[in-house]
C-alpha cells in the first residue's frame, strides 16, 4: 500500500484542509504516514499571506530533492495558496514538483496521484468553483476527529484590504448551505466531537445561499454612534442566524467557536447571540491591523479606530468575562512613528490577551505593491518588539490573575512533556497532570502557576490527581507569541 505525508503551512483554513485531504487519501485506498522519509507521496499545504511562508516552501522543497535522491518514486505535491498563486510556474521553477493544486481542487487529488502512478506527467489544477461552490466535510469514520473540529461555512474574501492576497489565492467568497453546515456539525458531535470552530476567511460575512434561517434577534439594529444606519446595514449578516441554529441542532456540543471575523461584521446581532448562546466559547479573535485611521485607510480596512473600539467594547460589556486577541502589521507603507503609536495606545487600552504581530511584507498583485515598502526592515523589527513588549505584559498579568482559580477545561489529548492538555472557554492552554486519561471531557482544573503564554494547574477532584511522585515535571512554557509564532488565523 501506498503512502502518503501531508505538511501544512499556515492558518486553521489549511489545518482544515489538510485533516481532508487525509480522509480523501485514507479512503481512496493509501495509508497515512507523519514521517516524509516513509511516504511515496509528500503534499505541501502551503499558505502565500506572508512572504516567510513562501519561503518555508522553498527551503522544503530542497530537503525535498535531497530525499528524492534516495528514493526516486517520491512524488511532490504543491497545495493551498502558493499552488493557487503560482500555478504552472511552480512546474517551471521546481522540477521535483509533480503536481500543484489549487485549495478548490483537493476533492482530485486522489485521481490525479493515481493518474501519475500510471505513467501521467506533471499536472497543474488550478481555479476557483464559482458556478458550483463546493465544500469538504469531516468524514470522522475515517480516523476519528478527536474532541475538536473545524467546519468550513465559507470560503474566498471580498474585502480587499490594500495588503492581502487572500482575495487572489481563495477567490470572492462563496457560502455554504445552512443545512449543509448543520448536518456535518451533528455528525461531528455524534462521534463525539465536543468543540467545533466554524471557519472562513471573513467568517461573520455570511449569508445562506438556500435562504431557509430565520432572522436573528437584532438583526437590523443600529446602536452605534461612530456607524452610519446605511453602514451599519450594509454590515449585517446570516451568521448570528446560523450560530443560533447550529446550537439548536447540536445541544450536546459543549463550545463553539468561529475565526475569522472582520471588525465591521461584528453587528449588534452578533454580540446579542454571545450574550444568548452559552455554547460560545468567551473568546474572540478580531483583527485590527492598526490603531491609526491613517494607515487603516491605506490598508483599505473598512472600519476606523472608533468603530472597533465602539463595537469591541459592546462585546466585552456584554458578555461578562470575554476576551479579546488581535492581529497587527506593523511597517505598512506610510506607517509614521505617531501612527506606530496610535497601535500602541489601542493595544494597551483594548487589553488583548493575545496578538499576532507581523511585519508588512509585499505580496503579488496586492494593492500596497503601489504604495512601495518605506520602512525600513530595522525599523519593522524595532516596532514589531515593541508591539509584542506591551502585548506580552497584558498576557502576563491576565495569566499571574488566573492563580488561585478553578477553570473548566476541554482536554484535547496528552501533553509533548507528560500529562495533559487543554483549553478554557477563553482560550487559555492549561497543561495538567491526571490520573486517568481524561481527554475529552471539560474538567475543572485549579491553576497553580502561569507560563509565558499557557497556564499550569492540578484537577479539582482528588481522585483525578496522579500520586505525587507520578506528576510531571514543570513544562518549559509553550512557543511565546513572536515573529517566529506559528500563524494560526488568517489576516483579515
């Protein structure tokens, strides 16, 4: 039997296809391997928002080609955006590539793995499905999803911002049937899935294409001082209408989360059902990308500083115990010292517990290529340190606070250094020992002790703690959120 090796570059969209190209694989007959020296077949997912990532492709496919010397019948597959991206000139540039693959072509990859082990030559499939928008479920039968799992409610972005090439890698956007979506979430939860994190590029854009939800509570409303009524319709959405539903057909399901949202998608309808839903987990991730209304109008971002923070703060006034976490690019064209500062003094005063930082990189065919790349790499650097130094000490305080508490965990498995791990509500990781193998179940866990960007803690419950000789050491803290923090959410 054949095998096959998947690696994944990038944000959870790419985790999300990567978990379906194994079950496509798994089921057309090939077996599973996460060592690339044991596969027949190797598929880079990769990802193009940021100009490291293509990078990491390359110096993959490097040590690629050493591998390929000892082992001739390998074959290379390019997936996900750089495959989009690049196309053919991937062929032409890499000569161990096999085959490129476009994110909306996945459901092929098997006939065409089988078509070049029949003699076929390197092939490219490319495009978007704009006719027929179709998407990839879990398929749990086929390896188990674990008690976490993501669900695609949309694709592609149609809000342009001046910096991201995810409007040219994924396409416009596209959405999937409600009850598409609904049926896959119950299947999930049938199998035992207890978490589901509904996924897009612009998550809270969206709209049913078979037109069946029924308007959600809110909907329509326009409380905002810094929103026009016109605007603030213009934002509204579906997707209060679908978190609604989806916790109605799944009521077993113990969290649900969704990422990415875009800030003016964040209507009144949204923040009611947080207030409503106990499902959802008291987390957010809202990208902001900067706290200048100079630079956010570079960036094409389509909301301003006093919009966030009307719409953020709404949120976290209305749901007791919510937390934020954010995206920043620090460096864009134009981007003044005193524009530097704005981010600053709105990421010391949103209180993010957590941020992904960036430096502004040129993308192909973005809008900012016309802008040019006026600051320099030092200065990126410097400003990049400094948006992490405040970033980093919110983080601190948040976790030294959480001491002393019992915090309800969602164990998704055995931890790298021993015992377990897991999740709040509000997305903090929790390493702890236990007794037995508690994984998937939401368990209280008394905090003991921060890390630099996770927590340690002890069950609640005596007879779930291990003897005491039997406990793990002290974990040395998880990555820290810096440059080199692997890319979770998309840049929206």
């Amino acid at each position: 039997m054949s095998r096959f090796c998947v690696v994944t570059f990038g944000c959870q969209m790419n985790q999300h296809d990567s978990l379906r190209i194994g079950e496509l694989m798994r089921e057309a007959g090939y077996a599973q391997t996460d060592t690339a020296a044991q596969a027949d077949l190797i598929v880079l997912n990769t990802c193009s928002v940021r100009a490291k990532a293509e990078q990491k492709l390359r110096s993959e496919l490097g040590r690629l080609v050493r591998l390929r010397r000892a082992n001739p019948g390998l074959r290379i597959c390019v997936a996900g955006c750089v495959a989009e991206q690049e196309g053919e000139r991937l062929l032409a540039r890499s000569l161990g590539v096999d085959l490129v693959l476009g994110p909306d072509n996945i459901r092929k990859l098997p006939g065409l793995v089988a078509a070049l082990e029949r003699g076929g030559g390197p092939r490219v499939q490319t495009g978007f499905d704009l006719d027929a928008p179709q998407f990839l479920s879990a398929r749990p039968e086929l390896g188990g999803s674990g008690p976490c799992a993501y669900v695609t409610v949309m694709k592609g972005c149609d809000e342009r911002c001046a910096f991201c090439i995810v409007p040219r890698t994924r396409g416009p956007e596209r959405y999937r049937p409600s009850g598409e979506v609904l049926e896959e979430v119950a299947r999930l939860v049938d199998a035992g899935v207890r978490e589901i994190t509904l996924l897009g590029q612009t998550v809270n854009s969206y709209h049913d294409p078979s037109a069946v939800l029924p308007p959600a509570p809110g909907a329509g409303e326009s409380p905002w001082v810094h929103t026009p009524g016109v605007r603030t319709r213009a934002d509204e959405s579906e997707f209060p209408a679908l978190l609604r539903a989806v916790a109605a057909r799944a009521p077993r399901l113990a969290r649900l989360r969704y990422t990415a949202p875009h800030p003016r998608h964040l209507t009144a309808s949204l923040i009611r059902a947080h207030q409503e839903l106990s499902v959802l987990a008291a987390h957010v991730h809202l990208p902001v990308q900067s706290g200048s209304d100079v630079v956010l109008k570079r960036m094409v971002r389509r909301h301003t500083v006093a919009e966030y923070r009307e719409r953020a703060a709404a949120l976290v006034d209305a749901v007791p115990g919510l937390v934020l976490t954010t995206d920043v690019i620090v460096g864009f064209p134009g981007e003044s010292s005193e524009d530097f500062e704005q981010t600053l003094a709105l990421v010391r005063e949103m209180g993010f517990v957590g941020l992904f930082g960036f430096k502004y990189s040129p993308r192909p065919e973005t809008p900012a290529l016309r802008l040019g790349d006026d600051v320099s790499e030092r200065e990126k650097s410097r400003r990049l340190s400094a948006v992490f130094e405040v970033s980093n000490a919110i983080r601190q305080a948040h976790l030294r606070g959480l001491v002393g508490t019992i915090q309800p965990v969602l164990v998704e498995g055995a931890g790298e250094q021993g015992g377990y791990t897991g999740r709040t509500g509000r997305n903090e990781i929790v390493h702890f020992p236990c007794a037995d193998d508690p994984t998937g179940e939401i368990l209280d866990v008394r905090i003991i002790e921060p890390y630099k960007n996770s927590l340690a803690g002890m069950p609640e419950d005596p007879a779930r703690r291990p003897p005491r000789g039997d406990a793990p050491e002290p974990l040395d803290d998880a990555k820290p959120q810096t440059g080199g923090a692997r890319r979770m959410l998309p840049v929206v």
